[in-house]
C-alpha cells in the first residue's frame, strides 16, 4: 500500500513540478526549457535503471554508460538505415531499420538486456571492487570498439536527421516528446516500485545486506542480481535511445565512463534506494549545469565540489535530506 | 614485416608497460593497505605531468621538472589524503568511487582553469634525445629505452622498500592487520599519509616521463587510470608484484595487437576492412585478456591476500 508519509508527498510534488514546468515554459514561450525538462526525465530514467542495481541490490556498477550508449546506438542504427533505405543485414535474411520508436524502444531494450546478460555474467562472479572496475572495463572495451569502428561515424558520432516516429504523436513537438519521455519515466518507476515489493524485490535486498542467509533460504544470490542487472540495463537502454531521439545524434562518448559517473551522480544526489532519487538527482544536476555553466565555463569544478560535500557530509542525498533516514515497517 | 620492427614494437611494448606499472603500483598500494579506491590517482599522474611541464620550460630543465614533478604530485597527494581520503577509509566503495570521481572533476576543471585547455609542449632532454643502436643493428629510440631501464629501477626500489626496511614491514603490516599495527605503536595515520603520497609521487613521476613523448594536456590521466585499473585486477588488487606481471602484460598484448592484428586480417581481407577489424579488435584486446584472466582466476594472477 502506498501511504502518505513525508517521501511519498514529496514524491508526488518532484513529479507534478517536473509535469508542469514545459507546460510554463510553453506559456511564457520559453521552448528551451522543454528541452532541458526532457533532459532531466531522460536522465532520470537512465538513474531510474542503475538504482534499480546499486540502491536495491547494492550491485555498483560502474559501467552502466555500455547501457545508455547501446540504446543510443540501437535507434541511431535502426533510423540511419531506415532513412538510407539500407538494409542493416541481408543474410540470412533482410533486416530493414525503422523510425517507429516502440519497434527501436524494444530493440534497445533487448540489446541492453543481452549484453547485460553477458556483462554480468562475468562481472556477478566478483564483488566489490573488483565488480566496480570490471564493469568498468567492459564499458571502456565497448566505447574504444565504437570510436575504433568506422561503419556507422566512429569517434565522429552518427546523425539521426529526422526525429523518430511515435503513432498518433507528431514527436517534432518539444511538448509532445516530453510527454512520450515523462510517461515512459512513470511506468520505470512503476515498475521498480512494483518490483521492489515483490519478492523478487525482497530476495534482491536480502541479497544486498546478507548473502549467506539467502542462500541458507534456498534462493541463488546470483540469479536475483543476475536477473536485476539486466532488468537495470534495460531500463538504461531505454533512457538510451530517448537520449539519442532528443539530440538526433549518438556518439561514442555516451559509452565514455563520464556517463557512468554522471548516471551514479543521479542516483546519490537525489538519494540511494529511493523511488524518485534518480528524478531529483538528474533535476538538480541539470539545474546546477543550467545555472552554473551560464555562469562559467568551469562549472564542473562546482559540481564536483558539491558532489564531495554530498557525500562526504550529506550521505543519503536531497530526498534523505528531507524526509529523514528510510523507515522500514 | 621485418625482424627489427617487431623487436621494435616489443619494445614500445615494454615500455608501456613500465609506465602502466608506475601507476598501476600507487593504486594497487593504496588499495591493499588503505582498502580504497582511488580514481583520482590519474589527476596526480596528470598533476606531475603539468608541473614538469611549467618547471621544464621556466628553468629550461627536464631533470628539474622531473623533480618538481615528483614533489608536486607528492605534496598534491598528501593534500588530498589529509583533507578528503582520509575520510573516506571506513566508507563504503561507492563512496570512494565518487567522491573520488568528484576529485578528478575539481583536479581537472582546476587544472583547465589555470593552464587552459591547450596542451603543453616538452621536449625529451638533449642527454636521452635521438636514437640508440641495439645489439643486431636495431635503431631504437634512446629515451624510451632510458623510461624501461627507469621504470625497472623504480620496481627495484620499491621492491627493497617494501621488503627490506622499515617502512616497508609497516606497511605490509598495515595490509594484514591494520588495527594490531596501531596497537602497536604504529601511527597509521601517518604510514596511510606516507603510502598515499609514495603512490601518488609514483604515478606524478610517470606523468612527467610520458608528457616528453606525448602531449601534456587535461585529461591525460584518465586513458592511463583505467588501463592501470586493468592491470592491477589482472595482477590481483594489493599485490605489487602482480602489477609488474600485469603492466608488462597489458603493455604488451596493447602494442603488439594494434601491430599485429591489422596484418593477420590483411591475410585473408581486404586491406581497409582487415584494418578496420584488426584495429577494431586491438582496442578490446586487454579487456578480453583481463576477462580470460578472471574466468580462469577471479582473484587476479597473484591474489594478495591468499
């Protein structure tokens, strides 16, 4: 049951704000911000994925840029060949692109979740350290392949020319595709949520504070993380192509491990294991790049003195902040 | 292909491998007696590369650059534990991933702020300049052979400091049973200080090495740091010797893929296509290695802790 405690009245009021401030951008016919409203959904999204892992199952994966740039690649792939009428491979069958979002959504999705799948079988074996750099490396083997490959731009990235398409929706509109990105952010979180209160949620926290224990219960730790790992990447994935939709460009360094830092400083800013942490945390980190780099070219500086200040000092992030430690009922 | 250019290339490999091992050293330290990782190790081998730069081209001294490089990428270490690291100890590894992160985005926003975004120049020394003859009429250059026969020196060193003095039975104590050496009389404040700044002097040194033969520009820590992160969980986290075995590995199986891999595709490819394939898969090469490593030893080759 949903209650009404503080997170959760704080929950609601981070989502109807980020509802409406397009629609009071489109008022006041400042279109710009649209634009960095759907920002913020499409980054959330990504944090909505790697909190799933890392709040949840305490997995810290450092490498979930392979995810949001596979995503990126699916649909820049998909649409240059469909807007080239290329076929992408004609043995032992034709395979076209497409500009239908849901048809490049769920290819997305399902190239995430593969390579997830590989990913983590290797890296699951691990922990700890060793889980945080093998993740990482494996995001780096993936960007050096994109910027080493020439077939679609390299380290020069790939053009998507026209928006891709949604039925019933003219995706050209700022306001329209804002939606189409705020609506798939609700159904993640949703799905999290429902999928934190199962008992796969259950077994995948238990996983995190005590493996012994689950196992001793006759759950394999390996196949709950295994299986949040990729539902986590698929998630990503999905931000991914968004991402790739909102800029019609993809490049390697949505595969750079820059992206994976700033996909976790979503997740801790607005706080670890929280429903709408991600949301918050990419709020305020696209405020901070809005206000600070208008301000200077050496804003990053300030982000990472703050980031240190959070977690050195503020450990549990704005939402923890706010309402308090998590309570557990 | 001709026997010379092979040689050669095994070399650079070589030498590579060297420079990998001086960072891959300060983290692997870090990590076995402190317990934390470090991402900003590639911030000081980028600080060590500046200050050699600016020293260098104010003096007119490579070998007063190399120094100031090492004393500035020490002191920038020191400053760094005592004031962030130091807190992060007891913490959890994503908060040393970040707040790490954190670091490098300050060090390198900072560093922007100060030299901007142009790259320094410096110039190899006139002592190590042009080339050198080897044994079998081989030309090679005699600065990168002067940085293997460094670099080899610098694991020598550090090997009779961690295995002969006093300091170095400190810190393996610090790496076995932190709170029996405190209980000792050890201050583990000051050991944990010393080792940061040892890594961090290490990993500035490489940095000044390597800004003569490429360009000293921010950033340039951040390809090293994670081939360096490579190199130490193939070696096996906390083991020294591990990360001179995995160094030399990864540079190794680094150079000679990009070597080699285009002309084994050109066998049975086209030219362009066998380039595009082989420099392709050259760029995954070690991440496949370091993956074959852990199927067959999760621990890394030489496991510090048992």
């Amino acid at each position: 049951m949903v209650k009404l405690t503080k997170e959760n009245s704080l929950n609601a009021l981070v989502a109807m704000t980020l509802l409406v401030v397009p629609f009071i951008a489109l008022a006041i016919d400042e279109p710009f911000y649209i634009t960095l409203a759907t920002r913020v959904a499409i980054f959330a999204l990504a944090g909505v994925g790697l909190n799933l892992a890392l709040g949840l199952g305490g997995l810290v994966s450092f490498g979930h840029a392979a995810f949001f740039g596979l995503g990126g690649y699916a649909a820049g792939i998909l649409a240059s060949h469909a807007l080239n009428y290329e076929p992408i491979f004609t043995v032992p069958f034709e395979v076209n692109g497409t500009t239908e979002m849901l048809i490049i959504w769920l290819v997305a999705i399902l190239v995430s979740g593969l390579a997830a799948l590989f990913i983590g079988l290797f890296s699951l074996r691990t922990t700890g350290v060793y889980f945080i750099m093998i993740t990482l490396a494996f995001a780096q083997m993936i960007y050096y392949f994109a910027i080493s490959w020439p077939a679609y731009g390299g380290e020069d990235g790939l053009s998507i020319y026209v928006r891709n398409k949604f039925p019933g929706v003219n995706t050209l509109d700022p306001l329209s595709f804002f939606l189409i990105a705020f609506c798939v952010l609700m159904l993640a979180v949703l799905l999290v949520f429902v999928l934190k209160n199962s008992r796969f949620g259950a077994a995948l926290q238990a996983a995190r504070q005590n493996d012994e224990r689950l196992s001793a219960v006759g759950i394999h730790p390996f196949n709950i993380r295994l299986t949040a790992f990729v539902v986590s990447a698929m998630i990503t994935g999905l931000a991914g192509a968004l991402y790739a939709d909102l800029n019609r460009f993809v490049s390697p360094n949505m595969f750079s491990w820059h992206t994976s830092g700033e996909i976790m400083i979503f997740v801790i800013l607005g706080g670890v294991g929280r429903m709408f942490g991600p949301i918050v945390g990419a709020a305020l980190f696209i405020l901070f790049e809005f206000v600070f780099g208008g301000l200077t070219e050496h804003w990053m500086l300030f982000l990472g003195l703050v980031l240190l200040v959070v977690v050195l000092f503020a450990r549990g992030g704005l939402i923890g902040f706010i309402t308090g430690k998590v309570r557990h009922e | 292909m001709t026997s010379a250019l092979f040689i050669e290339q095994l070399l650079n490999g070589l030498q590579f491998g060297v420079m990998l091992f001086l960072m891959a050293a300060g983290l692997t330290l870090v990590f076995g007696v402190m317990g934390l990782i470090n991402l900003a190790h590639g911030a000081l081998y980028m600080v060590g590369a500046f200050a050699c730069a600016t020293v260098a081209n104010f003096t007119g001294s490579f070998w007063l650059g190399l120094a100031a490089s090492i004393v500035a990428a020490a002191t920038a270490g020191a400053i760094v534990e005592l004031v962030v690291i130091r807190r992060l100890y007891k913490r959890d590894h994503l908060d040393q991933v970040l707040a790490t992160f954190a670091l490098i985005l300050i060090f390198s926003e900072g560093t922007r702020w100060v030299f901007g975004s142009f790259p320094l120049y410096l110039n190899v020394p006139d002592l190590l300049s042009g080339p050198v003859m080897l044994p079998g009429g081989i030309q090679y250059s005699l600065y990168r052979l002067a940085i293997i026969v460094i670099g080899g020196l610098v694991a020598l060193g550090l090997y009779f400091l961690i295995a002969k003095t006093r300091l170095g039975i400190r810190i393996r104590a610090g790496e076995s049973d932190r709170e029996m050496i405190a209980a000792l009389g050890v201050d583990i404040r000051l050991l944990y200080t010393i080792v940061f700044a040892l890594g961090a002097a290490l990993a500035g040194f490489a940095g000044a090495l390597v800004g003569a033969i490429q360009s000293v520009q921010v950033g340039m820590g951040e390809p090293v740091l994670i081939l360096a992160f490579v190199v130490i969980v193939i070696g096996g986290i906390g083991s020294i010797k591990g990360a001179l075995v995995g160094a030399i590995l990864v540079g190794i199986v680094d150079t000679m893929g990009r070597f080699l891999l285009p002309m084994f595709f050109q066998l049975f490819m086209e030219n362009a296509q066998a380039n595009s394939v082989g420099s392709a898969l050259a760029s995954m090469s070690i991440y496949i290695l370091m993956a074959l490593v852990l199927i067959f030893k999760p621990k890394g080759l030489f496991p510090a802790h048992g």
